[in-house]
C-alpha cells in the first residue's frame, strides 16, 4: 500500500528533477499492489505511469473538524489580542513550513502592495525562517507581519484571522487550508494541484499562478469586501466537510480491509 501524500513534481517540473523523482516512483510500482492518491493530478499521473496494480483516489487523511469551527466574535477578539493583532486589521494567515517550496518570500514582498491595515500571520518554524524575518524588515512591513514560531493550537491563528492564504509551490492535500475552511475562512492559493482540489475560485476563494503577486494582490483586494469574504468563507466550510475525519475514516478502512480480504482469499 503506497499512498501518494504529495508527489513532488508536476508538469512544471525541470525535466531532470521530474524524471529522477517518477523515476524513484517506478521502481517501485512493480511491487505495488495499491496506490492512493490525494488530489486528482497525482491520481492522473499515477494511472498514466502505472504506478500501482490498483489506483484509488480518496479524500486525503481526514481532518478533526471538531477542532476547525468558526467562532464568535468575542472569541475572536480575544485571539486577536493574545497575537498582538489590532482588532479593526484585515489578517491573512499561512501556517506552513518556512522553506523554499512554501515560498513565503511572495507574500511578504506583495505585503508592499497591500493597504497598512492588512497584516500576515506566519505560524511556523523552518530553516529560512531568519531570512524571512530579515526581507520583512527590508520590505518596511515588519510590524505587520508577524512570526509566532512554533504554536499548540494553530486553531487560534485561523480563529484570529480572516483569509487564509497559501504561496506553495506544490501540495498533497494541504492540512492548513483545509482546516482554515473548516474555520469558515475564505482562501487565497496558489492554482496548484492540492489547492484546486480544494477551493473553487470565486466561490470558496480566489486561485492565483504561482508566484505572481500582481494576482494575490487582486485576489486580496476583492476579498477585502466583508460580504464576499463572508459568502465565500460560508462556501469554504461546507466544500470541505467532505475532507473530515468522519468521512474519510471509513473509507480508508473500507480500501485496507478489502485489501486484506483478497489477499487472504488468494492464500486459501
């Protein structure tokens, strides 16, 4: 049982790098029995390669969403300022990983573009976490941009703020968007795969090409309007209760048990 939580290339990949990661891929498939896929691009390239004897699409690793609910705004204030964050801010937040492929630097450097009542929240630890605080102070827009590290309950960056947003490079079926929809956040992402299994662009949030700031600028600036972040905030939360731990337990178990079956059925 292999499952896919993400391959790292796509078909904007240098070809190289493509071909020595399917490579790796392929080595394997002829011992394979089972491949399973997160996100639809992944499923497309495991079926093209014939990576597995049987490719099976499911809906990632399920997500606790009795963690991930919208609060009131009393709750929300008070996040708000245990964060340090002014209460009349519009606050973006992208819990992830400070490296390369997370690709942090975009938003920091669109935070330029932005209106000064529009912070970031940056949760998280990595090895160009330092670089990052560094371009925020170049940039002019450190003390809207904020590094809380580390954080034990990432449930309250996502109740403290008002947009989630994602610069990635290239995703599995990301845990931090799926959990800030199940916050009611609306969504600013990259049009990646993972992203796009995700969110529909003008309904649960907006998709943007990759590394292109002129079009996260924009995507923030219609989101900046109260009712269509609350419309698409609303369209979030219900897309992606099919994501959930309730959903998705059964059928993960329903593929290992059937697995299991026929492979004791074929010893008898």
């Amino acid at each position: 049982m292999n499952t896919a939580h993400g391959y790292l290339f796509d078909t904007q990949t240098p070809l190289p790098k493509r071909m020595l990661l399917l490579g790796a891929e392929k080595l394997t498939a002829g011992v394979t029995d089972y491949v399973l896929t997160m996100n639809r691009q992944d499923y497309a390239t495991a079926q093209r390669h014939h990576l597995g004897t049987q490719l099976i699409q499911t809906d990632g690793m399920g997500i606790d969403f009795s963690r991930f609910q919208p609060v009131c705004s009393e709750e929300k204030a008070q996040v708000r300022t245990a964060l340090g964050v002014p209460q009349d801010a519009l606050l973006l937040v992208y819990a992830a990983e400070f490296s390369a492929r997370k690709n942090h630097r975009m938003l920091i450097e669109a935070m330029k573009r932005l209106p000064e009542n529009i912070w970031l929240l940056l949760p998280g630890r990595g090895a160009l976490l330092e670089d990052c605080r560094s371009l925020a102070k170049n940039c002019g827009v450190a003390e809207r941009v904020l590094f809380p590290g580390f954080v034990r309950g990432i449930e309250n960056c996502y109740h403290a703020s008002d947009i989630c947003v994602s610069s990635s490079r290239i995703e599995g079926l990301p845990f931090n968007i799926a959990e800030a929809m199940g916050c009611g956040l609306p969504v600013a992402a990259t049009a990646i795969k993972g992203h796009e299994d995700l969110v529909e662009d003008q309904i649960s949030g907006r998709l943007f090409p990759y590394n292109d700031i002129e079009g996260f600028v924009q995507a923030i600036g219609q989101m900046r309007n109260p009712q269509i972040r609350m419309r698409m905030g609303a369209a979030a939360q219900r897309s992606v209760q099919r994501f959930g731990r309730k959903n998705v337990f059964p059928q993960l178990t329903a593929v290992y048990e059937r697995a299991l079956e026929s492979r004791f059925s074929a010893k008898e």
